[in-house]
C-alpha cells in the first residue's frame, strides 16, 4: 500500500515542489512567466493522456509491465528536465514526465481493485486518501527546502531519484495482479470496447460525473484559497503554507475517520455525507462573507469544513466506481482519473472570471461543483437501493 500510494504520489510532488522555483526557470531558460507556466499545463495534459492510455493498456498486458515501464520512464523524463536546455524543449520532457507519471495513479487503483472486494476495498481507497493527504504538506516544504540550497534543475533531480526508487520498490513487492485470463481480449479494439460498455452503463457515468466534479472542486481550491490568501488577505507566504497544511492534516483525519466508519455504513452513503459537508462549508462561506465580508477567520473556518469532505469523498467515488467497473479495473481507472483532471483543469480559470474583489467567487464556484458533486452522491446511492431491491 506505502509503494501504490507513493506511486500515485509522485506525480502530484511533481508539480507541488517545483512551483516555488517557476521565476527561477524562467530567467535560467530565457522566457516569461507564461512560458514557465506553459510547462504546468504540458504536465497535465500529460497526466490526462498518460491515464487514457495506460489504464485500458494495463487491461490487455497486465499491471506490472505497465507500472514499471511508466514509473521508470518518470524518472528518465524527470531527469531530462534537470537537463533541460530550452523552455521547448522542457515543456515537451514536463509532457513525458505527466504521460509516464499517470502510470502510477491509474494502474495503482487498478491494482487495488484486483486484490480488493467490498468493504476492504473501501478502506484501501481510504488508506491511499489518507497517505495521498501528506502530499499537499510534504511538497512545498521540501520543495522550499531543496531550492533554498540548490537550483531549480535539483528539484527535477529529486524527482528522478524518487522514480527510481519507487520503481525499485514496486518491481520488488507490488505483484501481478491480473492473471492472464482475466485480461481484455482484441488489442485496441477491444479496450475501446470495453470504454464503450463501461460508458454505456449508467450505474458506472454516475460515479466517473461525480468524481470529475470532485476534481473541478479541488482545483477550485487551490486556484481559489490562493488568490484569497495571498492577493486578498495579503498573508505572508509561511502563513499561508500553514493554512494549507492544516486543511490537508484535516483532510486526512477524515480519510481515516471514513476508513473506520465504511465498515458501518456503504460507501454510497458516506459519500453523500462528504457532498453535503462540502457543500455546506462553501454555502456558509457565501453567508458570511455577505455578512462580514472577507475575512480570514471565516474563511479558514469554512475551509476546515468544506476541505476535509475530499477524505471522505475520494475513496468513496473510487470505490463505487471501480466497484461498478470491475470487469476492466484499468479501463473503469482511466475513466475515473480522466474526469477528475480534465473537468479540474476546466474549472481552474472560472474564479478569476467572476471576479477577485472577496471570497465570493471561490464560495460559488467551489459550492457549485459540490452541488454537483452531491447530485451525483445522491443518484450513486439510488442505483446502490434499487441493485439491492432488485
């Protein structure tokens, strides 16, 4: 489990620890802001097409040549954009790096689904959430850390060491988990087959919706509490990393909590618990900042509330979904990551396009994609009911 959630991990950190350096990369390779935050973008496109491919890939060849192929190709690309001589040519090696990263977040939900049935599978959802929840702190300190000593290229370093290592570690212990004869049949052909059934299917689109909207909410947070912390309530940058930090230890208190309480209650109900939770922190957020305007206690108070619904709403929405799409977990995997990035990189820009005078349009549209996110909770836990009746 500590080798999987290192695997999904790693290409988060990729991203996370190297922000802090972006003005440094960009005087070194002789561009603009946007040029460096061109490199950013390439990344996640990457991690979008990386999860298209490899996930239904994993399906037809099995997990482990997919796993180490991706993890080790990590390292290679991380490396080369140590090396990077050009704002080009680094912005295509960040697009390896994002293709050849995704390896380890679709097919390691791929291969819990293949190891896991029922209630356990829910609480290993729960364990990934949870050690997936130091990420957010553990990134910008080491980040901070290493680029306080070295230049920006040490991080790219780092992450090279870290490929190889965790490709190390899961060619020793993570094991084949999809026999031969339990894998897709036809090439290309039959994996596309496969997406079609699986989208076909409104018990499996519930669950893929509901996480692109998880997706779009968190993104919205930290696109959103970003602007708020810094350009609106002009926190200095350790403050703010402390406000983060907080958040992500509360977000994995509940993963754990959900870890514990997923044996009492299903995971259909525990996520519309989350949605509500979420959602009620961004509405309360909208109250108050109506009432007192923006202020720093209320909007680390709705965080505290809305932030640690994504412990409980992850692992249930991964749940649920590889659950409903067992029958091609790499395929159902790659569904599941794909809305959760794409609809987070569409939602990104829509709070700087209602404004950046209060609190007020991170509320909205971080609420809003929670509303969502609790419309599709809600139907997820309807077709759980009728399944049962039936």
């Amino acid at each position: 489990m500590a080798v999987i959630a290192g695997l999904g991990g790693v290409s988060p950190l990729a991203t996370d620890m190297y922000v802090p350096g972006l003005p440094d990369m960009a005087r070194s390779l002789g561009t603009s802001s946007a040029g460096a935050q061109a490199t950013l973008t390439a990344f996640l496109l990457g991690v979008i097409a990386g999860q298209l491919v490899l996930g239904p890939l994993s399906d037809l060849v099995g997990r482990r040549p997919v796993l180490l192929l991706g993890t080790s190709a990590f390292a290679v690309f991380s490396f080369g954009c140590a090396c990077a001589p050009t704002i080009e040519v680094m912005t295509a090696l960040r697009f390896g790096q994002g293709v050849s990263g995704a390896a380890g977040i679709v097919v390691g939900r791929a291969v819990i689904v293949d190891l896991y049935r029922g209630v356990e599978l829910s609480r290993a959802y729960a364990t990934l959430s949870a050690i997936g929840a130091l990420g957010p702190v553990i990134a910008p300190v080491l980040g901070g850390a290493l680029l306080a000593v070295a230049p920006w290229r040490f991080v790219f370093v780092a992450l090279a060491l870290a490929g190889a290592i965790l490709a190390m570690g899961a060619a020793r212990v993570v094991p084949e988990s999809l026999p031969p004869e339990l894998r897709i049949r036809g090439g290309a052909g039959g994996a596309l087959r496969a997406a079609g059934t699986l989208l076909s299917r409104p018990t499996v689109l519930a669950p893929v919706l509901t996480m692109g909207c998880l997706g779009a909410a968190v993104f919205s947070y930290i696109a959103g509490a970003t602007f708020v912390l810094h350009d609106l309530l002009h926190l200095p940058a350790t403050m703010s990393s402390l406000v983060y930090g907080v958040n992500a230890v509360a977000n994995l208190g509940a993963a754990l909590l959900y870890r514990r309480l997923v044996r009492r209650l299903r995971a259909e109900t525990l996520m519309v618990i989350g949605a509500v939770l979420g959602l009620g922190g961004q509405l309360l957020l909208l109250v108050l900042t109506a009432a007192v305007g923006s202020q720093l206690w209320s909007f680390c108070l709705c965080l505290l509330i809305s932030v640690p619904s994504f412990g409980f709403l992850f692992p249930a929405a991964s749940a649920v979904g590889q659950s409903r799409g067992r029958q091609a977990p790499g395929t159902m995997s790659a569904l599941l990551g794909v809305a959760q990035f794409s609809f987070g990189a569409a939602a990104s820009p829509l709070i700087g396009l209602f404004g950046t005078r209060s609190t007020a349009p991170m509320a909205v549209v971080m609420g809003g994609f929670l509303a969502l996110a609790t419309a599709g909770a809600l139907v997820c836990r309807h077709q759980s009911r009728a399944t049962a009746g039936q």
